[in-house]
C-alpha cells in the first residue's frame, strides 16, 4: 500500500461523522470532502499519474460545488427515487 493510500485512509477514518454515518454539520461534511479529494489524489497516483495532474483531477471531481453534490448524492435516501 502506497503512502499516498495509507495517507487518505487515515483522513477518511478521521473524516468519519459523529453519526457514524451521514455527516451532520458543515464541518463534518467539510472534512469529508477533503479526505474524499484526497482519495481521488491517491488512486490517481497509484494509477501512475503525476502529483500536479493527480491534484487537478481530484480537486476537479472531488472539490468544490462537484465535489459536494457526488457526496449529496451518495448519502440520499433510496426512498427518493421514483418508481
């Protein structure tokens, strides 16, 4: 396991909210984001990517509005969709 990866699943577990399940506060979903960036960065240095592209793409899939909506969207209820 890359240092990148052992890295980013340290943030993750860190990132994990109070719940223990949906984050709850901006805060909690803040710090969710940036560790799910930093997994992105990760993967895409194992993949053999270079620091700065690796950077740009995580921060591009995984930071900002992008980011928070992916989250949004995996933390919504099934009982959403429609049938």
């Amino acid at each position: 396991m890359s240092v990148h990866i052992r890295k980013a699943l340290q943030m993750m577990e860190a990132a994990k909210p109070a719940s223990g399940f949906r984050p709850e506060t901006p805060m909690e979903w803040r710090k969710l984001q940036h560790a799910q960036e930093e997994m992105g960065y990760a993967m895409f240095r194992e993949a053999g990517m270079p620091h700065s592209a690796a950077r740009e793409l995580a921060h591009q899939i995984y930071g900002g509005m992008a980011g928070m909506i992916l989250l949004d969207l995996a933390f919504r209820d099934d009982d959403d969709e429609q049938p």
